[in-house]
C-alpha cells in the first residue's frame, strides 16, 4: 500500500494528513519508531477482546509528507473495521484519544 497526502482508518470518518510542523524528532517523541526504510512507524495495541487481537499502525513515509492508517490483527496480516466489531466501544474511544493527541502534538492534522 503506498503512502497518500491523507488517509482515513477504515470505517471512520476523520481523515489525516501529515502536520506541516511535522519533524522526525515530534514523531519520535509521540512513539514512533524509525523502519529500516527510514519511514516512521507508530504501533499500539489496543488491548481487545477480539480474538486475533488488535494493533494501531500509524505510518509516515520518511519525507513527511504521506500516511498510511491501519488497525490489524496481532500478526499484521489481515485488516479490521473496528466499527464493525461488537462491543467496540472502547476501542474506538482509545483510537479517537489517539489520533486527538497526534492532532494536539502538531503529528497529524485533520482534514475537514
């Protein structure tokens, strides 16, 4: 999947694009870690009850400028519409509480 100028988590309705006040040191510090390929990576469990379980990716191509929003299964291997889970108010509420800190911390902005 390549990186866009915004993305949106599957089933959401909030789409994001890379802050222009965006530095590696701001994605570093907002626990991104650096991949192999010098993109940055932010992974977080989101500690469920759904049977696969269920991990955050957050995604900024090295040049700050695209991202790529996920959640999947513990393995990485398959994607999930977390709307579509039962129970899934919690979840959803830690997603909202994450990507509202990366907008406040100047990571993301969000595009109306």
């Amino acid at each position: 999947m390549a990186f866009a100028k915004t993305a949106v988590l599957k089933g959401f309705d909030r789409t994001f694009s890379v802050s222009p006040e965006c530095k590696p040191y701001t994605l570093r510090d907002n626990g991104f870690s650096e991949t192999k390929g010098g993109n940055f990576q932010y992974k977080r469990s989101l500690d469920t009850e759904h049977r696969n379980g269920l991990v955050l990716k957050v995604t900024v191509d090295k040049e700050l400028t695209g991202v790529k929003i996920s959640t999947v299964n513990n393995k990485g291997l398959s994607a999930v519409d977390v709307t579509k889970l039962e129970n899934n108010a919690m979840v959803l509420e830690k997603i909202n509480f994450i990507f509202d800190g990366f907008v406040d911390r100047s990571v993301l902005v969000e595009v109306k």
